[in-house]
C-alpha cells in the first residue's frame, strides 16, 4: 500500500512566486542560473530571514511560520494584496490582519454599474462611510451630493449635522443608532480606528446625540432591511436596501435601494425626467 503524502501547497506557491521574479531587477546577478527567478537565498535576504528557515518553509519543514515573516516574506516577493492575502491562508489557515488603505474613487466601471441599476438609488460607500459613488437616483430620492464638497459627503455628517436629512427620517434615533453602530463596525473591520478618529472627535464636540450613541458602544451588522423616508416631493416612501461587497475593494461597499411600492418605481422615473442632470463635482 503505498504512503499518502500531503502536497506542500505552501512551498509550492512560493516557488512559483519568486520563480516569477526578475534577478537583475533587485540589484542580484542574473547569470548562471539553473531555474529562473530568484534563489532561495535571495529571497531569504530581502525578507531579513534565515535562508535555512526559508528553506524549510518550501520544504514543508519547521512548521509553521509566523506572520512577521509571512509579511516580510510578502514584501521580499513583492506580493500583491490578493497574493498576500492567499501566502496566509496556505501559511497560517487565516487572512492576514486589514491594512486600511484610503479609497482611491471608483473606476467609470463601477459607475456605470450604478448607473444601469436606475430607477433604484444606488451609492458607493468607503469604509469610514464617505459616498464616492451614486446614480441620479440617489440625487433625487436621497442627497444631492455632487453639490457637496467629497470631504462633507459622510453618511454621519448627514445624520447629525444636516437638518434636512434628518428631517426625511421617518424614525431618526432609530436610524442614527444603527449608522453608529454599524459604522464602528466598518471601521474596525477596515483597520481604520486612527483614520476616522478626527471625525469621531469633530462630530462628539458638534452633536451631544452623536457623543451620547458613540460612548454607548453599540455595534450593528449592515446587511438587508427596509427604509423608510419622508421625501419633500412624494412623501412617505419606503426601500428596501441591500449592502454588496465589491471584489477586489475591501474599502467599498455597494448600497441599492429598491422600492417597496412599484408605483414609486414610476413617480422617480417621473422625477428624473423633470430634473435635469449634472455632472458629479
């Protein structure tokens, strides 16, 4: 009978990743070399390891490594964060730690996503809650952010500094509990608690109901439930919205609100036909 052995999937993802990379472009002769790539050597220089320990890791020996040296070993490769991001699972079973990174905008793709989802409002949101993204829609039945400079264009500062909008919610304290609760989730999640502490700070110092929701320590899960608004035009209106992920962007999130009432579907039709467009700031 013969003996299973279990394939190193480790080992054999980091042959290929540093089999991939140029010698000559990290300063390392590029003569005389018996497999392209770097050497195991090489590797275990730029990572500041040992190259015995590097060694064994291809070799499926020493068990298993930590992240410091996964991170380091990431770097050394030159890793993208998808790359990363699979280095750790093979190496430690789990995803590495979030590394916030500032949202970038949306790509016109994306926009033009948004876009064929009309006549339902659709938004993109960062992870500290900035609206980057949004389709006339959204203009019309939520907030004219174009008419907004990027850096007010927060969901948090709608909630607690803008009257109109919190005006428009049919139930505003049950609303702006679940926003601080599922916003420091988001936040957390992303690895951006430093990042949004100077929002946290300016709004704790502009709205003692902020202050008071914020220091209750209340976390929310944003998933799927029913909106209800008062729009200054038709009304009572009611959607039911839905949060997507976007792959490849771990700082975007996907919001679409569906109406609830098909003949709002027409009445916003109606409104966009009456309202002319204009081009996002």
């Amino acid at each position: 009978m013969s003996e299973y052995v279990a394939e190193n999937l480790l080992g054999t993802y980091l042959k290929g990743r540093r089999a991939k990379l140029d010698p000559a472009a990290f300063g390392f002769p590029s003569g005389r070399r018996r497999t392209p790539g770097l050497r195991r050597e090489e590797v275990a220089q730029r990572a500041n390891i040992s190259a015995t320990w590097y060694t064994w890791l291809e070799q499926g020996r020493g068990g298993a490594p930590s992240a410091d040296v996964l991170d380091r070993i990431a770097r050394a490769l030159m890793l993208t964060d998808v790359e990363r991001e699979h280095l750790f699972l093979l190496g430690l079973g789990r995803s590495p730690e979030v590394r916030y990174q500032k949202n970038e905008g949306v790509t016109p793709r994306l926009q033009r996503v948004l876009d064929a989802l009309l006549p339902s409002p659709a938004i993109i949101r960062t992870a500290t809650w900035d609206i980057v993204a949004w389709n006339r829609a959204a203009t019309i039945m939520l907030t004219d952010y174009g008419a907004l400079p990027p850096h007010q264009r927060n969901v948090l500062r709608f909630i607690f500094l803008d009257p109109r909008v919190r005006a428009a919610q049919a139930n505003w304290e049950s609303v702006a509990r679940f926003v601080v609760g599922a916003f420091r989730v988001d936040a957390a999640r992303a690895g951006a608690a430093a990042e949004v502490q100077p929002l946290v700070d300016e709004l704790c110092r502009l709205s003692p109901e902020f202050a008071a929701m914020w220091r209750d320590n209340d976390v929310r899960s944003h998933g799927e439930a029913v909106k209800h608004l008062r729009h200054p035009v038709l009304g009572p209106v009611s959607f039911e919205y839905s949060a997507f992920a976007i792959d490849g962007r771990p700082d975007l999130s996907m919001i679409v609100y569906n109406p609830t009432d098909p003949d709002v579907v027409d009445k916003i039709r109606g409104l966009m036909d009456s309202t002319p467009a204009v081009e996002p700031a």
